[in-house]
C-alpha cells in the first residue's frame, strides 16, 4: 500500500528515492522529533509497491551497550525473508519484532544451511543458538558470514535496508555490517536513519548536522550528496500537520513558535491544548502541559547541568548574547552555548546572539526552575544589561516584594517602550507594574491594571490581557473598570468570539447608566453578531445605537466605529443608505494614531471600492495607508491591508502580486499567533489566479475549517465560495455543488443580499448546468440579477451573463450564446478584469466548438491565452491549453459531432464508456439513476447509437483521442 509524504516532506522524499536509486545509500539526520521515521516509512511504503524486499532494523537504546545486538537482529530479519517460499517483505516499525535483540527467527536455521561450517558456527554463536567460547567468535568468519548473507538476499531481487537508530548501533555489529554492505551488490540500498549526539562535532550556526565521531563510526563513508538533512518544518506545514490530526488550527503560528517546527513536539502542544480545551484568546503563552513538557525536559536533558545553568539565563534575557550571559556570571558562557547548540537547542548568531530551537524550551526552563534561581538569575541580568527599559524589568522580576517606586519606574520604562513601538514589551511592563503596585495603594493598582489591559489589547497579547483582568475583577473594582478590563480581553479574542458570553453580559452589567461604555460594549457586540452569530440585522441595530450613545457624549471614536459597522452592514443587507453612512463615518474619523484600522470606515471604503470592482481607485488608497500601518499600526492592521490588497490583486490579474501579498499576509498571521483562516482565504484566491488549483484548493479548504473551529461565519461562507470556485474549475461538480451549497445556505440565513461583496450565484448556476440542472440555474440568475441592477452592480451583471450565455448553450442556443459571451468578455475587459474576459473567452470557443466553428473556436482560446499570459495566470492558462488539445481533436462520430454534447453528458458518456454500470455512474456523479437514465437516452440520440458498445467505439473511434483530456475538461472554464 503507498503510503503519501509526511506534511512538508514531498520535495525531499522524492530527493531522498533519487539519492537511493542513484547511489545505493542515504543517511537521514536531523534532531529528535522533526520526522526522520516517518519519511523513512512514507520511502518504504514506495519500496513495497514496487515489490521490492524491506528489511527495517529499529534499534533500541540498550543495544548500544551490548556486542553484536544490531548485527543479530539484522540476520534475524533477513532470515525470516529467506526462509519465505518467494521475494517478501520483512518490515517491522519502530518497536516491532525486529526491531532490535532478541532470540533469531526459526528461519535462522534455513539460512545457515548455505554457510560453510566456520560462517555458519559463528552465525549461531552471534544469535545465542550456540555457545560462545572463552575466546569469542571468529570475527573474520563473522563478517564474511553477513556478507554472503546479504548477498543471498540481494540475490532474489531488490532490497532496502533501514536502519532506524544508527546512532545507537554497538560497535561491533558497526563493524560487521559496514564490511558486509562494502561488499553488497548493487541491488542492495541502505536508508540509515540518525538522530545525532549533542556531544558529536556540528557545523556553527545551526546549520545540518554532520555526521561525526559521536557513536559508532558510520556504516559507510558518508558524502555530501547522501546525507540528506530534515529540517523543522514551516510555520503553514505545521497548520496543514494539525489539521491533518484533528487539532486546532487556528493556533498554529504559536504553536510552530513553541515547537521550533518539530512536528513531535508541534502535536504534543497541539494535544496539550486540546485536551486543556484552552480558548484561543487565552493561549498566547500556551499554558503547557503533560506530553509537550515532558518533550521539551528530554531535549533539554541532552544538556549537562552547567549548560542549562547557563540556558536558563538566556530564556529570563530579553535579547540573550553569549557576552551578556558570561557578564552575568557564567564564564563558561561560550562553552556552554555551543554544546547547546550541538544539541539543537539554541542557535548561534555570528554577533553570539543565542535564539531558542522551540519556545517552548526557554519557557520550561523558566517553570521548572525554583523561585531563587529565577530572582538570582534576573538579579545578575539587571547589573550588566545595558538598556534601562530592560534594567528596571530585571529588577522587577527579581523580587516578589511590592514597592511603590519601583512600580512607577516600570509604569515609566512600560510607556518608554510603547514610544519605540515595542507594544509587547510595554504590555508585559504595564502588567508588571500593576503587580508591583503595594496593596495598599489600591486605587493606583487597578488604574494600572486596567491600563495593563488596555496596552495588552492594543499588543494583541489575549494572555496578559486575561492576566490583568482576571486579577481586576477578584478585586473590588468600579464597575467602569471592570468593563474596559472586559472590553480589552474581547478585543484580543480576533475571530473567536463564540466562548465568550459570559464577558458581554456582564460588560452589559456593569455599563448600565455610563453612557460611553454602554456604547463601547454595543460595539463589540455588533461585531460578535455578524462573525459568530451570522446576524447582520442584529449586528446593525447594536451599531446605530452604539453610534448614538456615542454621539450623545461626543465621542467620535466610537461613533465613527459604529457608523463603519451600521455601513458595512447596510452594505450586506442591500441597502442604499450604506454609502452615506459611511461617509458620516470617514467624516467622524480622527486618528490619533493608526489604531484598529481593519475596523475604520477608512479600511472599508477599500473594500467596497474593491467589491465594485474599482480596483485601481482602490489599490491606490491602500498603498498609500500601507507604510504609515506597517511603521506604527498592529500587526492586524498591516495583515489586513495585505489580505484585500491580495484579493485586489487577485480580482485584477496582477497574478504575481497577488501571491506575494496574501504571501505576507499569511507569514505575520502566523507570527503573531492569529487565527489564519482570513489569510488562507486569500491565499486561496491568489492560488486560483495565478499558482496552483491543487493549492488553492488545499487553502480553501484549511480556511473552511479554521472558520468553522472560530465559528466565525463571515470567513466560513468565504472559504466556502473559494473552494467550490476551485473545485468547478477543476471540474469536481458533485463537490461544488456541495461547497456552493453551504454558501447559498449560509449568506441566506445571514440575510445577505448585496450579491457584490461575494460572487457566489454565477458560480452555483454553472454548477447547476454542469449538473444538468438548468432550470434550477436559470431561476438562481433570474433571482439575482433585479438585486444587482437596483444596486446598480454592474460587474455582477457581467458574471450573471456569462453564466446565462452557458445556460443558453445547454438549451440549444448556442448562437445566442456565443454573441453574450463575445460581448461578456468585451466587457469585462473595459472593466479591467483580465482573468474573468479569459475565462469568457474560453466558455466561447467551447461554444464556438459545438457550433463546428473551430477556427472561431481557436482564435478565441489564442485571444484567453494572449490575457492570461500578460497576468500571469498560470494555472488558467493551462486550461486554454487543455481546451484547445480537445478542440483540435474534436471530429464527427457516427455522423454526429461528440462536441454536440453537453458537458454533463459527456462527463457520463465517458464514464459509461469505460464500462460504468448506471447505479456506478450515478453515485459517482451524485445524480439519481432516473436520471442517469433520462441523460443516457438524450446521448445515444445525439450520437446515434444504439448500446453501450457503439457509445464506447463512438468515443474512441476519433484521431489523436484522448479521453482523459475530455473527461477533465473544466466546466467552470465555461
């Protein structure tokens, strides 16, 4: 059975089978938990299928000390393959049966028969079936016995060899077996897998290992061209890894900085989490626990005493150096860090700055060291850090006494980092000034916790935000406190608002008769009710009267935010006031600085500018908002301005753009540890542009799910639309349907009906004609365009009619429909909409097709590809290319032309060519065999035959034929 490619692994095994095919040996090395075994398993799984004899040999750590334990478990294992009647296969994972020492196999017995008697008694005496004289074996017998050994093997065919450990392979098994694979045939490959020892020689910088003194001497002389390094893996592949193990997904950014990358240590903080069910909003320092600790203490037990000694001063630094760490008395410091870098715990800068492999190694040792050795280590940091935020940090830290003017000194060192835009480091100080505030000064302690909370949100840290609050509100707070406490952990929560209730009732609570909070609190509960209720109505009226209360106390701020939201849901409800409120809105906005710009009228103004498709208008807003957000605002700002400039891009077939923008999007999302479910959604867009349909796909569906995980139902309806677009293109009806389904179900029950903001319907009706369903097509269109021509959205219009010109093909007319779609893509063009005329295009040479006007038909897939090729649009362009194959092909069949059929038909003619039964072909196409039945009659008629024997003959009996060409032909290209 194959088996496919760890997460991230498919480039280096297909390396790793090239390096094997082409010299016989390769050595996987990387540390402890980044996947060695299972790509050595995914390379095995290939070996199999290609009938080829695995043998697997998983070493144990007690083998180390005990002579000749890997040398008898390898004859073990080859014995139990002699002794089958034919070549099979031998394998053991890890921990299996052969996996180690133990008694030989019976078949032990059928394989020494072919030694001469010394190499047979020394065999014996290796595998404990004889005695061992005072004197030992006779090594040279020994040695030449496992070589005629593994000839035999080889003898009957391929064969692999794993050894699994190699680091802990005894030394003289070592020796034996790298005489025996010197003399091996060609016909016998070796996968050594090593995990290498901190203590062996490695390269400065954290760069792969080398394979070093440290164990045995290797099996063979390795080169650079078969020592094949694993490395962590990226911050995206940890996502598509936790979906892949049904954790949540929405955390992957932090959990790829707990974990460095290690897939291990990625799903044992993936699990801790879960089995913690800790909120999102509440993980930002990953409460760790169970399996992810005890991983990070077998790591860090890698290291001696002294070199944690010295580590644990670099995870309590805020920028650790090797100099810094040896002022701070640890004269070893050099030393000490590069033993543990040996062992892949920290990185080495040139400078000597020291960076932590995974966050969660500094953070454990922080929590398992006592009380003294954190306050002695923050004592030695503070006299010889040379920054004075930094100094009076330390200082703090160092004692657990409260005192009134050190708290003020942090409180001043917190707004001294706010200055330099540190937002993290000046939430983490206002915090640790609320906690060294004496109890005694009650009231200055719960001002600084609430601005603690406040400084926490504006840093995203949901952590230190909850921190604060949760020691506000066990105190005798005002009821002001308590709801600018509670609105700062709801707006640290991002999309995951859905396990938060109890916060907004009792911000209501508190509220009651403050006028400006009582608007604050309906503000956030407009937005709760659009994302994780999918109510834009009771999202509108909780915005009008946050924008009135607001506007009663003069404050402008929340009233401009409220009117920004009453628009955008005016927008979504299909109102014409929407406009004009927001222009109330960007007349209201004053920016003090550039805070919370995703939510501002000024953000959303873009974007209804991009929904209109004045998409220049709209770039050149961003670009100009961009470089003042990316030098002063929120990361989620600057994600957010990436995001629609991405979809922008996308929308206007600036294809390469599009990439690098939701590219960027994507990698701060991720660094700062936000859900990434919007960034996925729009690096699904850009894939479907200008990269991959295959990746699009695979975003779009990892959007889907990290929407559903936050309950956020504005984002689910959009990754839904991208992954049923994709899927159409693709020409996987049944699962468009589907997808586009649960979008048209959806916006229905948010009560949506500006068709601008997502241009699901043109999409779903051509689904429905793929699936031979026009009528229910034609009514969808029927339906949606009066809603756009009242909103006067003149583009959805256009994708209305291109779907139309389809539906007018299906129903006979295709002369009709080949003039609304030559004016479609006129259109579209003077819109400036590249990739929709190329996509017009092509559903005309397909109807060019079945009007036999092939040269018509040509010169329109030229024109699509001449668009697609100026934006870019790789993975469209591929589609004229396939689409022209077939046009060319195209030629009479039995007196009628197979291009007179429709495209579902000829989706069933095929399948019923190649010998499908009517109940097969009904599952497979999601129909009901009646109708199945109905569409075969209107088939043989076109074709005119008159069985399935003349349908198949009629299918095949043309020039050049290619029925998978025909059978993948994308219905969405038209």
């Amino acid at each position: 059975m194959n088996r496919p490619a760890p997460v991230g692994r498919t480039e280096l095994l297909t390396r790793l089978e090239r390096v094997l095919h082409t010299r016989g040996r390769a050595l996987l090395t990387g540390p402890a938990g980044v996947g060695k075994t299972e790509l050595a398993l995914a390379a095995v799984a290939r070996a199999e299928a290609r009938g080829e004899t695995v043998i697997w040999l998983a070493t144990l750590p007690a083998d180390r000390d005990m002579p000749g334990a890997a040398a008898a478990a390898l004859v073990a294992s080859v014995a139990a393959c002699v002794s089958l009647p034919a070549a099979g296969t031998a394998h053991s994972g890890p921990g299996g049966a052969d996996g180690g020492s133990g008694p030989a196999d019976p078949g032990t017995y059928d394989l020494l028969e072919g030694l001469p008697g010394p190499q047979r008694t020394a065999v014996a005496m290796l595998c404990r079936e004889a005695v061992i004289p005072d004197d030992g074996w006779d090594a040279i017998a020994l040695r030449l016995a496992l070589a005629q050994i593994l000839r035999t093997l080889a003898g009957r065919g391929p064969v692999l060899l794993v050894v699994d450990g190699v680091q802990r392979v005894d030394d003289t098994s070592a020796d034996l077996m790298r005489f025996a694979l010197h003399l091996a045939p060609s016909a016998l490959r070796v996968l050594a897998v090593e995990t290498p020892s901190p203590y062996g020689a490695g390269p400065p910088g954290g760069a792969a290992p080398r394979p070093g003194p440290a164990g045995p001497e290797p099996l063979w002389v390795p080169s650079e061209a078969d020592v094949l390094f694993v490395p962590p893996l990226h911050a995206d592949e940890i996502a598509e890894l936790l979906i892949h193990h049904r954790l949540p997904s929405r955390m992957a950014g932090r959990i790829h900085r707990a974990s460095g990358g290690n897939p291990r240590l990625a799903l044992a903080v993936g699990r801790s989490l879960a089995d913690a069910r800790t909120p999102v909003h509440h993980a930002e320092a990953l409460s760790l626990s169970g399996r992810a600790r005890d991983l990070a203490r077998q790591l860090l037990g890698a290291a001696s005493p002294d070199v944690r000694a010295t580590l644990l001063l670099a995870a309590l630094a805020l920028r650790p150096t090797a100099s810094l760490i040896r002022r701070a008395g640890r004269p070893t410091a050099e030393a000490d860090l590069a033993a543990a870098e040996r062992a892949n715990l920290i990185c080495l800068d040139e400078d000597g700055t020291v960076g932590f492999t995974a966050g969660v190694l500094p953070s454990t040792l922080v929590h398992d060291a006592c009380w003294t050795e954190r306050s002695a280590g923050h004592a030695a940091l503070a006299r010889v850090v040379d920054d004075p935020v930094e100094e009076v940090r330390h200082r703090a830290l160092a004692t657990d006494i409260p005192d009134a003017d050190l708290a003020a000194e942090v409180a001043a060192a917190a707004d001294l980092a706010r200055r330099r835009g540190n937002s993290a480091l000046a939430a983490e100080l206002a915090l640790l000034a609320a906690e060294s505030t004496p109890v005694g000064d009650g009231a200055r302690r719960l001002a600084r916790l609430v601005d603690a909370a406040e400084e926490a949100a504006r840093a995203a840290r949901a952590d230190l935000a909850m921190r604060a609050a949760t020691d506000l509100l066990a105190r005798d707070a005002a009821p002001a406190d308590r709801v600018r406490a509670r609105l700062a952990v709801l707006d640290t929560a991002g999309q995951g608002l859905c396990d938060l209730e109890e916060i907004y009732v009792h911000a209501m609570e508190d509220s009651e008769g403050d006028t400006a909070l009582r608007a604050a609190v309906q503000l956030r509960l407009a937005v709760k009710y659009v994302l994780a209720d999918g109510d834009p109505l009771r999202s509108r009226a909780a915005a009008v009267e946050s924008a009135a209360l607001a506007g009663s106390v003069g404050d402008r701020r929340t009233a401009a935010r409220a009117l920004t939201v009453q628009a955008r849901m005016d927008r979504v409800l299909g109102s014409p006031d929407a406009e004009r409120v927001l222009a109330e809105a960007r007349a209201l906005e004053v920016f003090e600085r550039p805070l919370g710009i995703r939510n501002a009228a000024q953000i959303l103004t873009i974007r209804h500018a991009m929904f209109d498709d004045r998409l220049t208008d709209a770039r050149d807003q961003l670009n100009a908002l961009l470089p003042l957000v990316e030098r002063r605002g929120p990361v989620e700002d600057s994600i957010e301005l990436f995001r629609t400039l991405a979809e922008i891009d996308a929308r206007q077939g600036q294809c390469a753009a599009a990439l690098a923008h939701a590219g960027r999007s994507l990698a701060l999302t991720l660094e700062a540890g936000l859900s990434p479910g919007p960034a996925w959604y729009a690096l699904a867009l850009a894939e479907t542009a200008g990269g991959s349909f295959e990746r699009a796909a695979s975003y779009a569906r990892r959007s889907v799910r990290a929407s559903e995980e936050e309950g956020d139902h504005v984002f689910l309806s959009r990754s839904l639309y991208a992954l049923g677009r994709v899927q159409l293109i693709n020409g996987d009806v049944a699962s468009a349907l589907e997808s586009l389904r649960r979008v048209q179900t959806g916006e229905r029950a948010q009560s949506t009906v500006d068709p601008s903001m997502l241009r699901w319907h043109e999409e779903l009706a051509e689904a429905l004609l793929a699936n031979d369903a026009p009528e229910e097509a034609a009514a969808l269109l029927d339906a949606v365009r009066p809603v756009a021509e009242r909103l006067s959205r003149t583009t959805v219009l256009l994708g209305c009619d291109r779907a139309y010109a389809l539906y007018l093909a299906a129903s006979g007319k295709a002369d009709e429909a080949a003039g609304l779609l030559a004016r479609t893509a006129e259109s579209f063009g003077g819109a400036g909409l590249p990739l929709e005329r190329g996509r017009a295009l092509i559903a005309l040479a397909r109807v060019e097709r079945r009007r036999r006007r092939r040269s018509a038909a040509q010169s329109a897939l030229h024109a699509a590809a001449a668009v697609f090729e100026r934006a870019g649009a790789v993975p469209w362009l591929g589609l004229t290319t396939e689409t022209s194959s077939r046009t060319a092909e195209a030629a009479p069949a039995n007196g009628e032309s197979l291009s007179a059929l429709t495209d579902a038909e000829l989706r069933l003619a095929q399948l019923v060519g190649r010998g499908a039964s009517n109940q097969e072909a009904a599952a497979k196409l999601y129909l009901s065999v009646k109708t199945v039945e109905a569409r075969l009659t209107r088939i043989y008629q076109k074709l005119d035959v008159r069985s399935r024997a003349q349908l198949a003959t009629a299918l095949t009996a043309r020039p050049g034929h290619r029925p998978a060409a025909a059978a993948a032909e994308s219905p969405a290209a038209g």
